[in-house]
C-alpha cells in the first residue's frame, strides 16, 4: 500500500544518495571500494532506507539484499534463501531511536519474505556493541564469522518458543489469549508509523520515540487488563475521532505481542514510575504526571508491535462477522483463537508472519 503520510523514513533508490554526506565516512574508512560497491548499487537501481536531519544530511541507512545459492566466504558457508542486513547504520549523535524502527523495516521483510534466516556481519567495535545487545534481545545469534568480521543470524521461530522477543516479529498463532484493546485517536497516531488510515491523511510520521520503538508501554484502566499475560496477542482497535461515526472510523490496524503489565501502585514513586515507561511511551510529561497524580489509568500494558495490517476492517465489519456485539464497548476485550485469525485475514496480514 501506498503511504499517505509523510514518513521520517525514506524508502529510495542508490541514485538518490549524496555519497559526499558525512553519513558515509566510516563506512567509507571500515570498508575498501565502498564507492564501487555503492555505484553498482546505484546501476541496479536498488534501494534503501533512509532517514534525514532537518538540514538535509543523512541520520540513518537500512539497506536489505535478498540472496540464495552458496557462500563460502563465510565460516560456516551461508546456504539456501536468506534476507541480508548489508548496512544498518545510526549516525552516533541522532537523538531517537530511530534504530529500533529499522531493526523492525528488517525483520517484518524476513517475516514476509521466503525466506530461512536473515543474517548480518559486523566488527567488534564500541560502535556495535550496543546493536549486537539488540540483535540478541531480538533472537539473532552469533554463528560464525566472515573474515575479521562477526556473523549474526536469526532464524524463523520454533511453534514452542515462548519469549515475546525471541519471536518477534512473528505471531505464534496458538500461543496465549487475544485481546482487542481501545487505543484513543489521538495516541494511536503517535505510535503506529506504518498504519496508513485515511483518517489520519496529512499526519507526518515523525522520527520520535513513541513511533520508532518496537516495544511500546500504554496505560489503561480496561477490568480485564490485569489478566494479560506474557505472550497473549493484542489487536488496536482505534477508537473513533467523530462522535457518532464509530461504525466506520473505528477500525482494527494491527498485532502486537505481550511483553508485560504493571500496576502503577507497584512503583514506590513518580520517578521510578517514569523511569520504567521512558522511551516506550506515546504520553507527554505533563500526562504522565497527570495519571501519576490520579491513577485514573493504573494498568501499565507492555507490548511488542509486530506487523501493521494492510487493510483496517472498522467497526461496522467486525460487528457483520459477529466477532464483537452492538452492546460492546471495547476497552481491552477478549477475543476467540478463530476471531483472532479471522481478523488478521481481514486485515491481510502476511502469512509469513503466523507460525503454527
């Protein structure tokens, strides 16, 4: 699909680039022919994606390679379909993490691609370190290396893993319980950057935290909030922005994975509070000392966005599949196995991402 919002990230071709930025000096000092190689990528009019500061230059690169046959440049050989992670760099001194983001553009075309692994190779550098730590939260493991390089690989996940991490960005179809819970309009814009609603036409996707993070924090007051587990399945159902229109501008826009749930009286005080949801949050300060002061909203529901959908069914089509009731008012619900399915089919969810 299309986006109909401005997205910080930039899906564009190897011509497009400015190899002069400054973005491109280390990766021109770590690799010999670096120019060579990004000339020829330029040729077969390959893309990538890229992020921008707002004077122009460069922030950040995810560029992804499709490969198959044999390589024997590394130890052990790589064999048989894989999705290579060829340049995943952050400018050092960008302000988001934006990184997160792009680990996610990587792993959701692993989930939707052919493929067995997706694999990277890297230097023990201060530089890495901190995205090898990622990799590894995100089920990558180190297997081999590649000259004086480091090979990562992730692999599809086994049915009978149970780390929310481990599988992301994959759905484990039979895992857990599945929920629909109410995200309000105005919060649900700030955390979802892929999801292209029509009602949302014209809202940039901005490079902030609450839309770049994989992992995302929510508050809620829903009853049945406390009952989530680790693992369970959340589908955001966008609550209305128009009074009385609910029907056909709330609509369901994608899945997302357990990974936690507190209880704001769990934390001793407001900064411990505010240390736990920071960098995960689609809330202000200001709000967040507002629900610290009232406690009106007591669930803290942490979750994983695995994959938007491609189509949003609202209201109207969820009510005429008999998956919710006219009396319904979801706040954080509980759907069946069979519903839950049938949603991310109407939602057109790639089939890659469901593992049985």
């Amino acid at each position: 699909m299309a986006s109909i919002r401005d997205d910080a990230i930039k899906d564009i071709g190897f011509t497009e680039l400015n190899l002069a930025d400054p973005f491109f000096s280390s990766l021109r000092n770590a690799y010999a022919g670096f120019d060579d190689w990004a000339g020829r990528k330029a040729a077969a009019r390959e893309r990538a994606w890229v992020s921008f500061e707002d004077d122009g230059r460069i922030s950040s690169m995810l560029y992804l390679k499709s490969e198959d046959g044999i390589d024997e440049t590394t130890a052990p050989s790589l064999t048989g379909k894989r999705l290579k992670i060829g340049t995943f760099k952050v400018d050092f001194n960008h302000h988001t993490s934006i990184g997160n983001r792009l680990l996610a553009i990587a792993m959701r075309q692993f989930a939707q691609g052919d493929y067995l692994y997706a694999y990277v190779t890297m230097y023990d550098t201060p530089n890495t370190r901190g995205l090898k730590r990622r990799l590894a939260q995100y089920g990558f493991t180190q297997t081999g290396r590649k000259d004086n390089e480091e090979l990562w690989t992730k692999r599809r996940p086994d049915p009978v893993e149970t780390d929310p991490y481990a599988i992301f960005p994959f759905v484990i179809g039979n895992q857990g319980v599945d929920y629909l819970l109410a995200i309000e309009p105005q919060y649900h814009v700030k955390m979802f950057g892929e999801v292209n609603l029509r009602s949302e036409y014209g809202i940039p996707v901005k490079d902030t935290v609450s839309i770049n993070t994989i992992e995302k924090v929510y508050l809620s007051a829903g009853w049945n909030v406390p009952h989530l587990n680790l693992g369970d399945h959340l589908i955001p159902y966008r609550k209305t922005d128009r009074l009385g229109q609910g029907r056909f501008r709330s609509v369901v826009s994608g899945v997302c994975t357990i990974s936690g749930v507190r209880n704001i009286q769990d934390f001793s005080h407001e900064g411990e509070f505010l240390d736990f949801i920071h960098g995960r949050s689609v809330f202000s300060e200001e709000e967040l000392h507002r629900f610290w002061n009232s406690k009106r909203y007591p669930y803290l529901i942490s979750f994983l966005y695995n994959a938007p959908f491609r189509r949003y069914p609202n209201r109207a089509a969820l009510l005429d599949q008999r998956i919710i009731n006219e009396e319904e008012r979801i706040v954080c619900e509980p759907i069946g196995k069979q519903a839950f399915r049938q949603i991310m089919q109407m939602g057109g969810v790639d089939e890659g991402y469901l593992v049985d």
